[in-house]
C-alpha cells in the first residue's frame, strides 16, 4: 500500500553505536523525537525520512532507540510502521508521542491526512499494535481548521492528579482530556487561544516547579517558541524563541524531557542531509536549563 522499504526490510535487530555529538543518529534520517524515561533508561522515539525526498516528506515507519547515558545507544527493532495502522489510507507516518500509564505504553501516532491514531504495547520497546482499529481523532475533531492537515502532532501529559491529556494541531492548537483507558477523549475538545502565539505544530507539554509550558514549533521555516501558564488549560503567556531555525530544516520538533538530573531538549536538524531537500532529518539533543523566575534560556545548538 504504502510503496516503501518492504516490511521484512525494516531493522529486526537491535543495532548498537555510539553518539560523539549532533545529530545523535546518523546511520539514518531520523524526525519528531519525542522521549520518556523508564526506570534508568531514557527511550527514544522517532519519524524516519527516507533520504531522497524532494518533494516532500517520505515517512513509512518510526523508530525506537535506548540509552543509559546519552553516550551508547541501542536501536530496537521497527516497533510499529504505517501500515500497522489499516484505515491510515494517506499513509504517513508522521509525529508521534508515547506515554506510560497504568504499565502499558501508548503510542499516539499522526497520518497526515488520516487522523490520529494510538497503538499500545507491555514495554517500551515494542512491538505497538493499532489499539483501536480507527483513528482516535480525525480533521471534523478540528473544528476550527480550514485545512487538511490540522490533525497532526500528539502530544501527551499526564498531570499531578493523573489526568492525562492530549494536545495537537497545526496551525490552530486543540487539546482535550483522555480517559483512563487512554483510548478515549473525555469531554469537549477545546482550543488553546492565545493573542502572541504564531503556532504552527509540534506542541509539547511538560511542568517545571509547578508552571505548565506550552513549547510549539512557529511560523515557517520553523523556530520552537514556549508559553507558560498556571493551570494545564492556560492562559498561557508567550515567553519567546526557545530554538532558532535548526540548519536546512523547514520544520523543528521539540521534546523535553528530565533524565538523571539533567533537562534535555531533542530536536532535528538537516545538518547530514546529502540531498539538497529538507526532508531528511536528523535527530539532534541539547541541555536546556532554567532561569531562575522560571523561564528558559535559548537552547544553543552544538556539534559535539
Ligand atoms: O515529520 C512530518 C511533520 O513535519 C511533523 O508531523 C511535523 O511536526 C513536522 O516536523
């Protein structure tokens, strides 16, 4: 269906290598990292751009890699590809997020065209399975969109209280609470509304001393730009470029995440493309560090 690498060609092995600096990942192009922690391993998960595409993005399979110290990592084998996912007709495997709850990891995924779908496995690693056999949300979930599109990016937060929520978007930002079972939206699907924000996708939620921050990728090509707020809802308030256009990439895909008493902020670049295009990506980390009135300085982008 989708015209990519053959199934029994994505990796069915792990795949061991060492990270000397950015992009972290070179054996491959990979996109949209979103990360969590388990225990003390910090998994990684990511899109994968095939080399090669000038007109536009070629994306058949996410990847999923380990590591205990951010030095030696371990590629897993292909965890879930598009095809996993049978109503998923436009067939991109675009952004997506996992999150743990209740010992089992959701893996919230985008299509493009097709909606928002989630897949869930017993650990970290895989294998995913389409959890619902339809999408979760679709572009009519995105009532204020006047375009196709809008049914992107997942982002996933679980709060103090264990309500765990969703948000997602391009162009406009939805959010909406989930149940329980993780499988279901429960209640209203609302709009983050906001008068500074050039929100463009990728949001990213997380909480820091007890304020929400709101990170997202804005206008295009694309910078990531934070907001702060007190409550999960908002209102959120701009605080300004988080990360500046990430060399020969159109778009940039944040993720923050806490391991071993560091902040780290992922994110791709284009730093390795060979193909002149923007569509082969790689994944990138930096530190990210606080002020102390709690906002964020500028992530500085490094090589090594
Ligand atoms: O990788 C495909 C799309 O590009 C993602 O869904 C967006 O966030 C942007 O990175």
């Amino acid at each position: 269906k989708w015209g990519g690498v053959p199934k029994e060609l994505l990796p069915q092995e792990t795949y061991q290598f060492k990270s000397e600096g950015n992009p972290i990942i070179t054996h491959k192009y990979t996109a949209d990292p979103a990360a969590i922690v388990v225990d003390k391993t910090l998994w990684l998960y990511a899109g994968h751009d095939f080399a090669g595409g000038q007109r536009g993005y070629k994306m058949k399979d996410w990847c999923v890699f380990s590591t205990k110290d951010m030095q030696n990592w371990t590629e897993h084998p292909t965890p879930l590809d598009i095809t996993d996912f049978s109503w998923a007709k436009s067939g991109d495997a675009y952004a997506g997020h996992v999150i743990e709850k209740n010992g089992k990891y959701y893996w919230y995924i985008s299509t493009n065209w097709s909606g928002i779908g989630v897949a869930v496995a017993d650990n970290p690693q895989g294998p995913f399975k389409d959890a619902l056999g339809k999408p979760l949300l679709t572009n009519e979930d995105c009532f204020a969109s006047t375009h196709s599109w809008a049914c992107i990016d997942p982002a996933i937060f679980t709060d103090e209280d264990g309500q765990s929520w969703i948000f997602w978007g391009n162009r406009e930002c939805y959010y909406a609470k989930l149940k329980d079972n993780m499988i279901e939206i429960d209640g209203d699907i609302k709009q983050i509304n906001f008068k500074d924000f050039d929100f463009t996708e990728a949001p990213w939620v997380h909480q820091y001393k007890g304020k929400y921050y709101l990170s997202y990728a804005s206008g295009f090509p694309e910078k990531i730009a934070y907001a702060m707020a007190d409550n999960i809802e908002g209102p959120y308030e701009y605080k300004g470029i988080l990360n500046e256009i990430a060399g020969n990439s159109n778009t940039n895909h944040q993720a923050i995440v806490d391991f071993k008493g560091k902040t780290y902020f992922i994110y791709h670049n284009g730093a390795i493309q060979t193909d002149g295009s923007s569509y082969s990506r790689s994944v990138c980390i930096e530190k990210l560090e606080y002020n102390k009135n709690g906002t964020i300085k500028p992530i500085q982008m490094t090589t090594k």
